[in-house]
C-alpha cells in the first residue's frame, strides 16, 4: 500500500466508524408507544367506570325531567245566566231573597260565632307569610335586603312542590323569595310566574324543604264558586289585615260589582271590613273556602276580586302557560238586556284595543260575540276560559252578530292570538 493510499484511510476513518445508539434513544420509540397504551387503558377504565356509574344516574336525571310532570287541574265554574224563553225574553227564577228568613235562637247564634271561630282558624293553615329580598345596588358586596313582608295562601301540591297564590306587585322584581311557615321555620321559594293585568303570582315551595311536623299542619284551600256569593253573605278575611300578617276579621258582603278587564271581566265582592295601606288578603265563605282575593288601590273598606273569574288565569300560570291574548273589552248581554235593547244574547264588544289580534280581525265595538272555535260562548267569562286554552300563536275563528240595514248579521272573523 502507498504512502498516498493509508494517508487517504485515515483521512476517511471519521466517517467509517460504526455508531452504536445508546439504550434511552434506542428504545425511545417503544417507551412512548408503552405509555401510549397504558393512558389509553386508564381513561378506558375511566371511561368505563363513568358508564357503570355516572352515566345511569345521569340518565335517570333526564328521564325524570322528561316524564309528564302533574298538573295543576282546577274546577271550573259556570257563570250564571238568566234563562230565557223561545221568545228571548227572561223567565224569572226563585233566588235565596224570594224566600222567608227563619229566626234565628240565641243559643243557635251562639254556636254560630263559635263555629266562625273554628272555620278561621282552619283557614289560617293555608295562610303563609312571604318575605321579598331585592338586590340593594348601592350596596359594594351587592347584599339583598329584605323590602317587603306579605302574604300568600297555599292553593295545590302537585309534584313535590306546594303552589302559593300571592300579589304580583309583591314578588315580580325579586331577587329572592322565602316563605315562612311558622316564626322558626323558613324556606327558599321559587317564582313561577306573575300576571301583571289580573295582579296575581304564583310561587312554590319544595315539600322536601319542610320539616314533617310542619307538612302536616298546612292546608291546602279550595278555590269555591264565588259567583254564588250574594249581598249579605257572612265572610271570613284572612291575611295581611291592619297592617298585621295572618290576621283574621269577620264581615258581610256589602254588594258585588263587576269590572272590565282585557279578554275578561272581574266580579268585585265589596265588604263592610276596614281596609289599611298595604293590607292583602283573601275572602273566605263560611266553609272556609277562598271567593276571593284582595283588590288593591285606595280605597276605605276590604273587597276582593271573585276567585271564580280567575280560575282558568291561575291553572294556566300554575302549568307553566302563558295567558293568551286577543285584544277585547266587553260584557255580557243577558236574557233581560236582550229583551229590553234587542239584542242578541252573547257577548257585548265594548273596546277592541288598537293593533291586537282582535283588531286585525276586524272585530269592531258593537258586536255581539256568540261563538270561538265553533264552540258556543255566551258570556266574557266562558270566552276568557275558551281563550286561554286555545295557546299563543293561533289561528282562531271569531262568531258574531254586527248590526246593519236594521239587523244583526252573523259573521266570521280570524285572527292569531299571542301570549303576554
């Protein structure tokens, strides 16, 4: 070999020699590939016990919530009308007046205010005392305080929860709600809704919240027929009185009067009781069922609006409805109207307020309402019920009788409710 030759090998050895990898970057690869597997069975095992245990609760949670849920289902009641004959004309009916009163013991009068005593205290276990917490904004730590105290009347028990009838002015804005059942027991309540037009709201307190001893002494009121009270009547109140919560008073009906609401028409039981600022209560007959609920405003003496025309309002709201909205003032045209005004027996059109549904309709003042849904409607109180079950955002067809050319004239007119 030349000089020139070995010179060049070993000019070359650098690149000649054989690399050997060390054992970490060797099995670099497999190491990763290893830790691969092993985080794939970990969250596989995971993945696993999270079927076994976690995914069944979690599915029992949603069927739950899809389940029919109860409904509150309240009875109804029938407005009463005056019969009439094929001719139109009223037909005279025998009331409670037409008959003679029997005297009435001492002993018997007796028994009487002592069985008044009995009825108001039955009536006062329904009767609860809510406490309304707004947020204070001027407050840094924004803390709610406590701005009102009134009252509420326990009206159902569907699904676990108990459903409190109160005043809508009371609660709407609330940050928070708690009703208190006795001076020692407080609950969270929840708001489920409001009505500003008929002022009423509805909110709800769980079962399971409320110790058993304190379950078992709450009543649950019926909601009666108030359209069979009559001037005279003997009536319980119960609320919040002279400024006091859960206070009670005895009085008589001093007369009923009726006022006109959108899609509706209030019957208001005037009493002879004394009527504070910022007292709210409710009527009771003397079996100790609710006719009414408190009307607000100034005024000197207790009077209630007729539980009756709220029923279907209170169902509604209570089943997570919205009210239904057409657009209409009106009232009803009896048997004894008909005959002296000729006109048709049915519903008198009062107002038709501006862009509602009503209105868009064609529906003008001065018709005669007869018919919703080819279903017969005889009064504003049977056209309110009928109305509210129809839904927001449908089409619903109108019956009524217009004037012209010296007669009423059947017509049809359509229209699409929506829901306040």
């Amino acid at each position: 070999m030349s000089n020139i030759e070995s010179q060049e090998e070993e000019g070359y050895a650098l690149y000649t020699e054989k690399i050997v990898p060390k054992p970490a970057v060797k099995y670099k690869k497999l190491i990763f590939a290893a830790k691969f597997v092993l985080l794939a069975v970990f969250f596989g095992v995971i993945a696993s016990v999270t079927a076994a245990f976690v995914y069944p609760v979690i599915k029992k949670a949603i069927d739950i919530d899809r389940e029919p849920k109860e409904q509150l289902t309240i009875q109804k009641d029938e407005y009463p009308t005056e019969a009439v004959d094929p001719e139109g004309n009223a037909i005279q009916q025998t009331t409670v007046s037409d008959i003679d009163a029997v005297p009435v013991k001492a002993e018997e009068s007796g028994r009487g205010i002592s069985a008044l005593q009995n009825v108001a205290e039955q009536v006062l276990r329904s009767v609860v005392t809510i406490d309304t917490y707004r947020t204070d904004v001027d407050s840094i730590l924004m803390e709610t305080e406590s701005v009102t105290e009134n009252v509420g009347i326990i009206i159902g028990q569907v699904n676990g929860e108990y459903i409190i009838l109160t005043g809508h002015q009371f609660v709407n804005d609330a940050s928070s709600l708690v009703v208190k059942l006795t001076s020692a027991t407080e609950v969270t309540a929840q708001l489920r809704a409001s009505n500003d037009t008929a002022g009423i709201a509805l909110v709800s307190i769980k079962e399971s919240d409320i110790p058993s001893n304190e379950r078992a002494a709450l009543a649950i009121a019926k909601l009666d027929n108030s359209y069979n009270v009559k001037q005279g009547d003997i009536v319980i109140a119960a609320g919040k009185l002279y400024g006091q919560n859960r206070a009670v008073d005895y009085g008589v009906v001093a007369g009923i009067t009726a006022k006109s609401g959108i899609d509706n028409s209030y019957e208001i039981i005037n009493t002879g009781l004394a009527y504070s600022e910022d007292d709210y209560g409710y009527l009771f007959n003397t079996a100790g069922n609710v006719i009414g609920i408190s009307v607000l405003g100034e005024r000197k003496t207790f009077a209630a609006v007729g539980i009756s025309d709220l029923k279907s309002m209170i169902e509604e709201l209570s089943n997570g409805n919205r009210i239904v909205y057409f657009g209409i003032k009106a009232q009803n045209v009896t048997g004894t109207m008909a005959t002296l005004y000729g006109l048709p027996v049915g519903i008198y059109v009062t107002e038709v307020e501006l862009d509602s549904p009503a209105y868009l309709s064609g529906l003008q003042p001065g018709d005669v309402i007869t018919e919703i849904d080819g279903n017969m409607v005889l009064t504003i109180q049977a056209f309110s019920e009928k109305l509210y079950q129809c839904g927001g955002d449908r089409e619903i067809h109108i019956t009524a009788k217009r004037f012209g050319n010296g007669d009423y004239k059947e017509m049809t007119f359509t229209g699409v409710t929506t829901v306040r």
